[in-house]
C-alpha cells in the first residue's frame, strides 16, 4: 500500500467515524424542526467550505453544465432524498432494519464503483463488501417493520450510493473541497423548501444552547471534515474500497454511545464489528489497478466566482 493509498485509507475510515457520531449527537437537536435544521446546517457547512475554496489559491476548473446536473443529483438524492426517506422509513419501520438496509451499500459500490471507472469489479472486494455488510447488520440488529418502511429504507440506500458514486466523475475535475462545498450550496435551499411544505413556518426557530452546539458539530465536524475526506479517499481508493467503511457507522455509533454511557455493547454487536474489521482488512488487501490521487485538472479559464449561492451528511 503506497502513501496515497494510506493517507485514504485514514481518511475513508476517519470519515465514517465521525459520520457515526452522528447518533449520540442526535438527541441534543431532536426538538429542533428536522428539514430546517439540516438546511442550517448544510448552509453553514457551504459557507464555511467556500470561504477555505477562495483562499486555497490555486486553478480550479469551472463547473460546466453537466457538472452542475451531476452536483444537483448528487444534493438531490446523497444529501436531501436520503434525509426524507430516512424521516419517511422512521414511521413504519424500526431504526434497526433501516441501518440493515443502508448496511448493504459497500456491497453496491463494490460492484458499481469499478463499472462506473470502467474496470471490472474486484471479487475479493466484493466478499469482503458482503462481510462488511452482514457485520455492520449484526450490530445493528434485524429490527422489523412494514413493506413502506422498507421502500423507504431502501430510498435512503439508493441515496447512500448516489452520494458517492455521482462524486466520482466530478472530482477528477473539481476535487473534494468543490465537490462538497457545490453539493451543500444546492442541498440547504432544497431542504427549506422540504421543511416549508412539512412544517410550514414552523422550519426554523432559535435554537436552545444545546441544539446550537449539535449544529455546530454537525456542520464542522460530520458535514465539512467527513465530506473532505471521504471525497478525498474516493479519489485515492476508488469507490468500491472506500466503501467498505461505511460500514464502521454502527460500529462507531456504537463506540460513542459507550463512550458516553449510554449503552453496552452486547455480543452481537461485539461480532458485528470484528465482522466489519475483518471484511475492510481483506478489501484493502485485494488486488486491483493502483490509482492515482485525484486532483482538480489545471485550467488555463479563469475560475468561476467561488461566491455565488447555486440553488451537502
């Protein structure tokens, strides 16, 4: 494993941990009106993600058209549709069969990551997708429910994959910080108008101190940081090896909530992340075509006004 391959292997399995967190932080923003508050948090991310894009210097292309498309599919469906058929699937089914479902997306991006770079998937990659996904079911837990919250489960995996798989043209062009910086510009407008026809006025109030400092840490940390580098370790590892670290989510969640005395881990979920382990170690172990980091392509244009708002987890 050469540098670039270590520095997305930190990155991929950084990035899923901190998305992990994401459900101890959960009860301290669970009063504040969902769709509003993710659209607050996107914006604050976008703002931030574009401030660093000014500074960082450097050529950058400008978005053409089908990039543009590409990044409102990407916010549309990775970042927006995810979130309401996460809401949607809460309502009729239980949180453990919704994160069995959404579990099986290393074994999506093992199959169509590759096709979509045009390279045969991996088998080796593929089995150890297989094992990180049973693990990461196992330490969720089976759970139950009804046919719609399974659909709905099943919508927020289609999401799941889309926001990796949609990235994956665009950051040969744009690289990692445009990329997450362009999709959270597009998300946060569309999951206003989300909250507006949910909750009508009512999309967005004062937050309590609490409910302030889980924005925050949602916007800096699970948003700015984990978008970066799990963009970045696609780049480096390719969507299918990436995604075998969507499968620490439970596993992390799981670490925090211990962490935090909350809970104790059970056998079950014990098995289920040395399962994870064990399927990410045999991926990253796989043989396939060495990579390359990805980097914006240079430009001789100049770029396109970092500032402008466009219609970002």
């Amino acid at each position: 494993m050469n540098g670039s391959q270590r520095r997305g292997t930190a990155g991929a399995g950084t990035a899923m941990f901190l998305v992990g967190t994401l459900t101890a932080v959960s009860a301290a923003i669970a009063s504040y009106p969902l769709f509003g508050g993710q659209a607050v948090r996107y914006a604050v991310a976008a703002a931030f993600l574009l401030a660093v894009a000014r500074f960082a210097g450097g050529p950058a292309a400008r978005p053409s058209p089908r990039d543009w498309l590409l990044l409102a599919a990407l916010a549309a469906t990775g970042l927006v549709a995810f979130n309401v058929c996460i809401v949607e699937a809460t309502r009729d089914t239980s949180p453990a069969t919704i994160g069995t479902v959404i579990a099986t997306s290393p074994i999506v991006l093992a199959l169509a990551g590759p096709l979509l770079e045009r390279r045969r998937p991996a088998p080796a990659v593929v089995v150890a997708a297989c094992a990180v996904a049973a693990g990461a079911a196992l330490a969720n837990g089976l759970g139950g429910g009804s046919v719609r919250g399974l659909l709905f489960s099943l919508g927020a995996l289609a999401g799941e994959v889309c926001f990796s798989l949609l990235a994956v043209p665009l950051l040969p062009r744009l690289g990692p910080l445009r990329v997450s910086a362009y999709s959270a510009v597009l998300a946060a407008p569309m999951l206003l108008a989300v909250g507006v026809a949910a909750d009508g006025t009512a999309v967005l109030r004062v937050p309590t101190a609490g409910e302030l400092a889980g924005f925050a840490y949602l916007s800096a940390v699970v948003t700015v940081i984990a978008f970066l580098l799990w963009y970045d370790a696609i780049g480096r590892l390719g969507a299918d090896r990436a995604g075998l670290f969507a499968g620490l989510i439970p596993v992390s969640a799981l670490v925090t909530t211990v962490a935090l005395g909350l809970d104790r881990p059970g056998p079950a979920d014990l098995a289920g992340a040395a399962l994870v382990a064990a399927g990410v170690a045999v991926g990253l172990r796989a043989r396939v075509a060495p990579r390359e980091p990805v980097v914006p392509e240079p430009v001789t244009c100049e770029a396109a006004p970092i500032g402008i708002a466009r219609g970002s987890a």
